[in-house]
C-alpha cells in the first residue's frame, strides 16, 4: 500500500511538472499585414497588457505606409521586398528589418493569429476590398498552419476636423465614415468568415462619448499617442484572448488612471456589441 501511495505521488509530481512546462512553454504568436494603423494598434500595449496577465506573446507587424489591400496582394503576388517587419519578442524587445516579404514573414514563426485590414480611406468602400481580401486570405490560410486564426481589424474613422484627402469619401463626416466601416465590415464578415474580429472602430468610437470627445487622433487619423492606441490595443486583446480587459494593471506612461478605465471599458463593450456606439 505504501508504494502504491508513492508511485501515485511521482506520477502526480510528474504530470504537474510536465502540465507546467507546457503552460510556461505556450507563447501566442500574432502578426498582422497592414499598415499604420496596425502599427497604431500593436506595436505598443498589447505585449505589455499581455505580459500583465502573465500572457507570453510574439507580435509582429508588416507594414507598408496606407497599404491597401490590392496592394498587399501586389506585394505578394510578387513576392516584393516591400515591407518594414516589426516583431515584439518575449521579453518586450523589437527587432526590425527592412525590405521584408509576405512570405518570409508567415514563414517566420507558426503563427496562432494572422490579421488583415483594408486602408483606412478605404475602410468603408467594400468593393475595394474584393477580390484582394478573399486572395489575401486564401493565401495566408496556404501558407501558415491550419490551426492559424484569420483576423480581420476593424479600423476607426477619421475626427471631424481630419485634413485628410480621403475623408471627403464620406462628406468629412466621421458618423457617416463609421457607419460605412460597419457596412463593410459586415459584408467582410459574411463574404470571407474571419475567425476573429477586433472592432477597434468600434472601440474608439465608443471612447468619443466619454469626457475624451473628438480628441482619440493625434493628426486627424492616426491615434492619440497614449489613450488612443491604449483603446485599440485594449480591443486586440479582448478579442485575442477572450477575456475582460477591466481591471488590466497596465497603464502607460502619460495616461490618467481614468483615461485606462475608458479605454478599457470601450474596448470590452466593442467586442460584446461591435456594431453598436456604447456610451461610456
């Protein structure tokens, strides 16, 4: 009876050793084809979020300035070394190289998450997305593995008083822009069924409502250095890893306690409700 009681001891100590070597060894890897918007979204905040909830992650982003989604195809259809690649290690650090490819990069690690997006002045034209996105998906899901998750980043819409030449696509209306991004984000959805969608759109529009305003872009389109790529980087990680963003420790330098609760809580409401302005 003793050396069975000790035999079941060991194969206990054992298997909690080996389930702890795996939960330690497990990283979430995420690499998003994009632009700078997903640089606004991904290159800051959400390792760190991550990493406050004990989340080990790789994140990567390809970027070419204001690419659209025909153009990631020409890229790719090419093989072009057209891209600056980003990618955030485990231990925070980010490496970059020049003149990336699409291909060299889904090779470069197995990826859990891919995302796609369309050009932010293009966000709400849907027939500026096909066929590329269709293309660009069927040749990511081609060249990672089939546990890989397609992402499909939901951009926001332009403040009211953006400068911007394609804003005029949308009278210079930010409520107009936003409701055509829903619009086409819909269609994404039933045309090209991602996995996963991140609504940052959402996110940001609905931290306009709070004390924040119209105030959430630095230059009438990219985002707020601190509390607005706080928000859509909050909205990544809802959506990424299912689970509430509230309460995440993290808080930038720069950022009001009260500014974190805002995005946080946009970010949550996006991802219950993404078609749907929640006040905050």
């Amino acid at each position: 009876m003793l050396v069975m009681n000790k035999r079941i001891f060991l194969l206990f100590i054992v298997t909690a050793f080996v389930l702890m070597g795996a939960n330690a060894a497990k990283v979430v890897k995420i690499l998003a084809i994009g632009n700078s918007f997903s640089e606004d979204a991904i290159e800051q905040n959400l390792h760190e979020l991550a990493d406050a909830d004990g989340v080990k992650t790789i994140i990567a982003n390809l970027y070419i300035p204001g690419c659209s989604l025909e153009h990631h195809m020409k890229c790719v259809n090419e093989d072009l070394k057209s891209y600056r690649y980003r990618k955030i290690g485990v231990d925070g650090k980010m490496q970059q190289i020049d003149k990336e490819q699409v291909s060299k990069a889904l090779a470069d690690e197995e990826w859990d998450y891919v995302s796609v997006q369309q050009a932010s002045h293009f966000s709400g034209v849907y027939d500026t997305y096909q066929p590329y996105l269709k293309e660009l998906v069927a040749y990511v899901k081609t060249h990672t593995s089939p546990k890989t998750k397609i992402v499909f980043h939901q951009t926001w819409a332009y403040s009211n008083d953006s400068k911007h030449d394609g804003f005029v696509k949308y009278g210079n209306n930010q409520l107009i822009m936003y409701n055509c991004i829903l619009d086409a984000t819909r269609k994404v959805i039933h045309d090209c069924h991602p996995d996963i969608l991140v609504p940052a759109g959402t996110a940001i529009q609905n931290a306009r409502t709070s004390y924040i305003g119209d105030r959430m872009n630095r230059d009438g389109y990219h985002l707020n250095l601190t509390y607005g790529r706080y928000t859509a980087a909050c909205t990544w990680y809802q959506a990424i890893f299912k689970k509430s963003v509230v309460g995440n420790k993290y808080l930038p330098m720069g950022m009001t306690e009260a500014e974190r609760t805002i995005a946080q809580k946009s970010a949550r409401a996006a991802v219950k409700h993404p078609f749907v302005i929640t006040k905050i």
